[in-house]
C-alpha cells in the first residue's frame, strides 16, 4: 500500500496541473486587483463547470492521498 501511494499521488498532480492549464482567465492580474476588466460575473456552463468540479475533487483527492501517506508513515 506505502509502495502505491506515490503513484496515486503523482497521477493525480499531473491530471491536477492539466485541468488547472485548461481553465480559462479572466481578466489576468488586473482581477487580483479589483480591475474587473469590463467582465460581468456569469454561472459556469459546460466545460467550464466541468473544469471547476474537476479541479475541487482533484485537488480534495490529493490532500486526502497526502494525509493518508503522512498517517501510514507514523
């Protein structure tokens, strides 16, 4: 199980790194700042809601896989 973990955890970075690639910007750093760019707030649709949910459980699913290596490791 210790041996798999690793693998687990490099499979889900990588899908991770990718869905965060594909999401789209908004307005860059300008949104960092309060600059909204002329850009409304919209729901997310299609891909985009998919992209979003995706990156949530992903990212949820890398913390659990860490925690787990940390608990098995003690």
């Amino acid at each position: 199980m210790s041996n798999i973990l690793p693998v687990i955890q490099i499979i889900i970075s990588f899908l991770l790194i990718i869905v965060i690639i594909l999401q789209q910007r908004g307005a860059g750093l300008s949104g960092a700042f309060g600059g909204g760019g002329g850009e409304s707030y919209h729901t997310k649709r299609g891909f985009e809601k998919i992209l979003f949910t995706s990156t949530v459980v992903l990212s949820a699913l890398f913390l659990l896989s860490a925690l787990v290596v940390l608990l098995i490791r003690q």
